[in-house]
C-alpha cells in the first residue's frame, strides 16, 4: 500500500511558511511516512530553498497528483496566478491573503475528490485574508465552507508516548519571551527542538462570526456571535517529544492511571476544549449557554474515546473565581453549567464538576483528567501554553478530509530571516500521515485509561 499523499500548503508567503516547509521537506521521515507535495507558488519555494541554504529541485507539476516527491526533488503545484511571487516578507498584504486561500481551496477540492489523502497548511494571516476581502477568522471557517460542514472544531493534538518528554518536563524548560507584535516568536537556534514560532492567535476586538457553509458568498458573515460560539471549539493535547518518531504512530500508545490519582507517567497527555473563543471577555458570561458547554463535554468524550480512552474523564471549568463562591461571584456556575455537567453524566459521560479553572488545570496536568471543558480562550489557552508551548498540531475535526497544521502563526518578526523551525510542520505531517491512513481518526493516542479497559 503506498504512503498517502499528503499537500503542504505555503499559507501566507510573507510569513514563515515557505521556510518551514522546505525545511519539513529536508527531513527524512517526512519521506518515509508519506508522499508530499508543495502547494503554492514554485518562484516562492526556490527563494525558500536557497534562504535555507539546501540543494533542491523544485519540479512544477500540472496537477496535484502528478510527479515523484524526493528529499531532494520538492514536487510544486501552484493552483493560482503569479500575485504572489513579488510580495514583500513580514507584512500583511491582500494579495499573499488572496494566494493562500486560493491554495487552501484547491487542495480541499483535491482532497474531496481522493486526488491527495490529507493537507497540512503552514500558517495564514487573518488581516491579509481581510485585506483580501476575505473575512473569515481563519483556516477552519475555510475548510467547513468548503466541505459543507456545519459542526467542526479545531484541534491542537500534541502526542507524547514513547518519548519520556511530557507536560512535567515542558514546565521546567526556558520557553523563551518575546511577545510581538505578531506574537511570540522563538528563533531555530533558541529552540532547536521545538516549535520555532508563536503567532498571535486572537482575533480583532469583537466577536468572530459563523460563516455558514454552501453560501456561495465566501466571506460573507452569517449567524450570530452565539453561533458561532456553539459550532465551533477548539481542542489542545498537550505532552511532547523531542525528535521525530520513526513511524506516524509510534509515539501514541495509551498510558495508563485510575481515577481520582494521578499518574505519575511524566508523558501525560492533556486535551481541553473551550466553550467560547475568539470573543472579548466582557461577551463570554451571555455566550454560554447550558447546550453549548454540553456540546463541548459531548466533544470531548467522543474524540477522547476515538483515539483509544475508553472511559475519559472530563472536568469543567467554573466561570468565576473560586466557582463562584456559592453565588457570591456570580451564579453562573449553578444556573448555567452545573446542568449542563449533569446532563452529560446522565448520558453516561464522566464528567464532573464545575471547578475552579486555576485548580483543575493544575489537576488535569497531573493526570487526574483526559479532558478538560474550559469556559473562554484564555483561561484553557494560558495554563496549556505554559506547560507545554513547544510542539503542538492542529487537526480540524468534523471535515470529511484530513486538515492538519503546526500551532505557530506567521510569525512575521522573523520571516524570510532564516530564523524559524521546521519541528512543528514536521510532527504535522506525522499526525496527517497517521490520520490519513486511519481514515477515521487517530486511534491510539495516549490518555488515562487504556483502550478496552
């Protein structure tokens, strides 16, 4: 059976993008988990090419599916015009905004059509898609447009396993600073291991819109903020490893604790999904409802179960300080996600709380939890990031195809400067090679309990 045929698009070419992929496609077991192919502009992927300073061929293809991918030979499709070849690195223009969802879209027709068996993306800016007259939030508004999807989430899977590299190890390592304009950035020889850059992920002060699939108005808002709220959610499992496994799967094996004691394993995985996202926080308390946050434990437990935990333990986080306090702080606890914890036990869902948030990170990091249920962006967002920034993917859930991409943005401060790693593009096709020949979904990802327990 031949390895799947997996597309990297260039994503936004004034960002990092280009200099990742090339440097994904120097990697060697990028080759032997699957058949790779460059989406974008090949002008864009030379320069990229010699800013890394590699001997590659860059072989221009008519179709997506034609060619001989090589470590030395990258195989390139470019699906648009030329907008894209002259623009200037580290700065937002309309026309790189244009090129990347252009190439977005082409490869999920291919992908639709079997043409490739999954995509990975290198990382877009949202101001250039708007400066595009594209108004979507980002990549997964996109793709669910695209698919016909109306129920969708975003993923941030980080695997750890066989590595002996985890959440307790990630605390303790320098993570850098550097908050930019463009958002963290860490530089290749700062983090020669690790995901490179941290691109700002928040969106513009307001509330992001739900764009409803099979408009044929791309870009157009449609539904409400709560819709939007509802719809969508994004996930994080979060552990690492520090080099490449030697096959897709080898670092997901499930690792076993019991409930109630954590498990002293130091690879640890932890998935949390939030209720509400890119919202500003004075809109979260009137965005949650006691359906949405059931959806999300709902979420949780099904994807939890779908990559090997059998009995997944979901906790979830309190809206107010100290869980309100009984109603001193706030009665949202008890009026608005108390019902909702309690509707998913009755479903059979091991789900308990609402807790503290500050606690039950700190106890779901432990091994206490698989998941965790978090209210708004930041307070899941702030504990993960801190105890294990370096390496995650995401993986787009509900799409009839395989999305995966590094967690880094643009990372614009440092672009086309031969600064940025290629390790989170690399474990991005890894888990896009896993998942592509899963076809329906990861199966053995680690979590508390083992699969058939």
């Amino acid at each position: 059976m031949p390895s799947p045929r997996i597309a990297l698009t260039l994503g936004d070419v004034a960002g990092i993008g280009p200099e990742v992929v090339v440097r994904a496609w120097n990697e060697t077991a990028l080759h032997d988990w699957c058949r790779p192919v460059v989406v974008g502009h090949p002008d864009v992927v030379r320069r990229a090419v010699r800013l890394v300073g590699v001997p590659f061929e860059v072989q221009t293809v008519a179709r997506i599916d034609d060619g001989e991918p090589a470590k030395g030979t990258i195989v390139c499709w470019n699906p648009t015009d030329d907008q894209a070849a002259d623009v200037p690195p580290g700065q937002n223009d309309g026309r790189a905004g244009q090129a990347a969802c252009e190439y977005l879209s082409a490869a999920t027709e291919a992908a639709l059509a079997g043409r490739i068996d999954a995509i990975t993306t290198a990382p877009l800016s949202k101001a250039a898609l708007h400066r595009a007259g594209l108004f979507y939030p980002g990549h997964t508004e996109i793709l669910a447009e695209l698919c016909g999807v109306r129920e969708y989430a975003m993923m941030l899977y980080l695997g750890g396993g066989d590595s002996g590299f985890g959440i307790r190890d990630s605390v303790f390592r320098g993570q850098g600073t550097g908050d930019r304009d463009q958002g963290q950035s860490f530089s290749r020889e700062a983090q020669p291991s690790a995901t490179a850059i941290e691109s700002r992920k928040d969106e513009p002060r307001g509330t992001s819109r739900d764009r409803g699939p099979g408009t044929g108005d791309r870009g157009k808002a449609s539904g409400s903020a709560s819709e939007g709220a509802r719809r969508s959610a994004e996930y994080s499992v979060l552990s690492t490893h520090a080099t490449p496994p030697a096959s897709p799967s080898s670092s997901l094996k499930p690792q076993a604790s019991s409930h109630g004691a954590p498990a002293p394993d130091r690879r640890h995985s932890l998935g949390v999904v939030h209720v509400t996202l890119h919202t500003s926080i004075r809109s979260v308390p009137g965005l949650l409802t006691t359906a949405g946050i059931l959806e999300k434990i709902r979420l949780i437990d099904r994807f939890l179960r779908d990559v090997g935990c059998a009995k997944p333990r979901v906790g979830v986080c309190a809206l107010n300080p100290h869980a309100g306090e009984e109603g001193l702080f706030g009665d949202e606890e008890s009026a608005t996600i108390a019902p909702a914890v309690r509707a998913a036990s009755s479903e059979g869902i091991d789900a308990t709380g609402p807790f503290p948030a500050d606690t039950l990170l700190k106890r779901a990091c432990g091994g206490e939890f698989d998941g965790v249920v978090a209210m708004y962006h930041d307070q899941g967002h702030i504990a993960l990031k801190l105890v294990g920034f370096n390496r995650a993917v995401n993986v787009t859930l509900g799409l009839p195809i395989v999305r995966t991409s590094p967690s880094h943005g643009t990372a614009f401060d440092i672009a086309w400067q031969g600064q940025a790693s290629g390790a989170g593009m690399v474990e991005a096709v890894r888990v896009a090679a896993l998942l592509a020949e899963k076809k329906c979904g990861v199966r053995s990802a680690e979590c508390g309990t083992e699969a058939g327990e």
